[in-house]
C-alpha cells in the first residue's frame, strides 16, 4: 500500500480551507490503510512536520474558521484526532523548518503526495514544481495546468484560443490602476460596464472579490481586488445565471460527473455564501435537460485538455437562459466529503473514499507515463 504524503496550510488566504480538505482526505486514506505522513506549511512559509501538524495549524486557525459544511467537517475531525492522541504529546513533536527548504518528509520514504493546498503557492504550480525537481509523484494537474489555472487571466485567454464560451472581461495591472485610476475606471466601464464583479487574478474561493452595480462603486472594488494581486480581472455580471458545476476525475481519457448546480438565497456567491452554515446547497444532478447536462460534460473534458489537466479538477458555468458559458477552471477544489467536487462524485456512483484512492492511483500512473 503507498505511503501518502498530504500536504496543506499554505500561505494563501484559503489556509483554513486546506486544513479542512486535507483533514478528510487523512481520514479517507487511513481508513483505505493507507500510512499517512501529514504535512502542514504555516502562513509565513514555514514547514510544520513530525507529530501533528494538523492539530498544531488548526489550533491557531479555528478562532477563523466560519462555521459551515467544510469547516464544520474540519472541526471534527480536529476533535477525533485530538481524542486519539492523549493530550498535547503530538504537538509537543511538532517541529518548523525554514521556508524554502525541503523537510525530510518529503526527501524520505514517500511514494506519493496528496496536495490539499489552495490559492497561491499550492495551487499555482510552485509546490507541484518542488515535487517534481523531488522526482515525488503528487496527486493531480503538473506545473503548467495548475499556473494557468490559478491565473484567471490567463486561464480565459487559453479557454479563448481553444473556441470554449467565456464572458467578456478585461485585465487591468495594479501598476496601471494606480497611476491612472480615472481612465483606467473608464476603460473598465466602457469594455464591461455594470454590474460587474471586479476579482484578483491568483485567488479562489471568492476572496478579494466584490460584485460591482453602479460606476461609483467601482473604484473601491479595484482597491480591494488590489490589496490581493498585482493583476486584476474585472468580468461582466450574467445577470441572474444559474451556476452550474461539473466534476473531472483522470488523465488523458477524464471522465466526467454529473453536473450539480449550487443554489442560494444571498445576491452572489460570496465567501460566506460558499462556507456559512445553511446559505447555499448543491443540487445534483442538476435540474437542467439531458441535451444540456451533454453539453456540460462536454465542454468540461474540453476545458480540462485545454489547460492539460492530469487527475481531477472542477469546471464551473453559468448558464445564462440558453447560453452556456464556461466560467472556470479549479485544479484543486474544495475536498471535504461534502465539496461539490466529492458530492457530484457520489451521486455519479463513485464513493468519497475510492475516489480518494482513485486520484493515488492516477498520480502514481502519471509518474510512470512520464
């Protein structure tokens, strides 16, 4: 059985949403068998290794953590694993290396990595980079699927090249806006207009993000998306468009879920929209015709050959009346038992446990390929 290395924590602004992926995904592999070496990266870039370092990073993050499906799953199984330990004995072997350096457990004895990483410097290319240079095998997109799809930027204009439906949207530098904030707002308005949402480029999870209904308001959005990112994205709103989702599990032959739509009451789908308690539940599949679930699937595998994805990935959309649109694509999703990702999994027939086990197995079958 393979030794599995799970990494989460991470600098990003979804820190707290690692620690709840990686805590079920541990708590799937152990129940598969499997030895589990965790592996925590603090908010300042520090390794944290040997003992718990869940336990250890979750301490200084539940005070965060809003209460909801993801976070609430990340709490109990914090409290399972606290049970199981006896007091503070493994944090006492928790240790710290230094960012940038490579900690032993990644150099030793593993067969292979599950990344439970977010946002920048997880799920941007850097750590999949780091693993390669270490000839470690890791689960999901390589270097290159994982930066252009952490960069909203980026990802539209390959999704262009490749004839896939987008929204219309323009791209504006921190730089720029700075310098030139009158006609830089004037721009915006006139290639996009409102309402809009204004978004860092290198984000998930909704951080940073603001939805933007008079010309007035569009100032202090860019401001905001600017404390996250040197590059900004401003797209135009689809009115009030159903969001639909699709789940991707493979390598070169992926196979699809079926798709689910998220379904809430608030005006967008906001970060507390996504992780509060009650504001928002998937439907899958979705309500929508056969001819349209098609289409999904569809333009999903199309998507994720588009940014040469390897092992999973979520495609999101609106649709917008008739009109499909692809939105975008996350090589690494949210991946507590009841994401979206795992959920439309499970109402497609594949359990939460083998599909852990599943994405093991085609990381290890990438690294062989290669």
């Amino acid at each position: 059985m393979p030794r599995v290395g799970v990494i989460f924590g991470g600098r990003s602004g979804e820190h707290e949403v690692s620690l709840a992926s990686a805590a079920s995904i541990i708590a799937a592999l152990e129940r598969r068998g499997h030895e589990v070496v965790p592996i925590g990266i603090a908010r300042d870039g520090r390794w944290v290794v040997g003992g718990d370092p869940m336990r250890a990073l979750a301490e200084q993050a539940r005070g965060a953590l809003p209460s909801g499906d993801d976070t609430g799953s990340v709490k109990k199984a914090l409290a399972d694993r606290a049970e199981s330990v006896r007091g503070a004995a493994s944090t006492s072997l928790v240790r710290s290396e230094p960012a940038g350096s490579v900690p032993s457990e990644l150099r030793q004895g593993l067969d292979v990595v599950f990344i439970a990483l977010h946002g920048p410097y997880g799920e941007d290319g850097t750590i999949q980079g780091l693993l390669e240079m270490a000839d470690v095998p890791y689960v999901g997109a390589g270097v290159l699927a994982s930066a252009v799809g952490m960069d909203k930027a980026t990802m539209k204009t390959i999704f262009r090249a490749h004839g896939l439906p987008i929204v219309e949207h323009v791209v504006v530098l921190r730089r720029d806006w700075r310098a030139q904030r009158q006609k830089i707002a004037r721009h915006v308005l006139d290639a996009v207009g409102v309402p809009c949402f204004v978004k860092p480029c290198n984000l998930g999870s909704s951080v940073g993000i603001s939805k933007v209904t008079t010309a007035a308001a569009l100032p202090g959005a860019l401001d905001e998306a600017a404390r996250h990112d040197r590059k900004l994205i401003v797209e135009r709103a689809v009115g009030r468009a159903r969001e639909i989702e699709v789940s991707v599990l493979g390598n070169d032959d992926p196979q699809t879920s079926l798709p689910g739509e998220i379904v809430y009451e608030s005006e967008w789908y906001d970060y507390a929209t996504k992780y509060a308690e009650g504001q928002a539940r998937l439907v899958c599949p979705a309500p929508v015709t056969p001819a349209l679930t098609a289409r999904f699937r569809e333009l999903a595998v199309a998507a994720f050959h588009a940014v040469d994805c390897a092992g999973m990935a979520r495609v999101d959309f609106f649709l917008d009346g008739p009109t499909v649109l692809v939105n975008e694509i996350n090589t690494i999703p949210g991946f507590t038992a009841t994401s979206g990702y795992a959920k439309m999994w499970e109402a497609t027939g594949l359990a939460y446990p083998d599909l852990v086990q599943k994405l093991v197995d085609l990381a290890l079958e990438r690294h062989r390929d290669k």
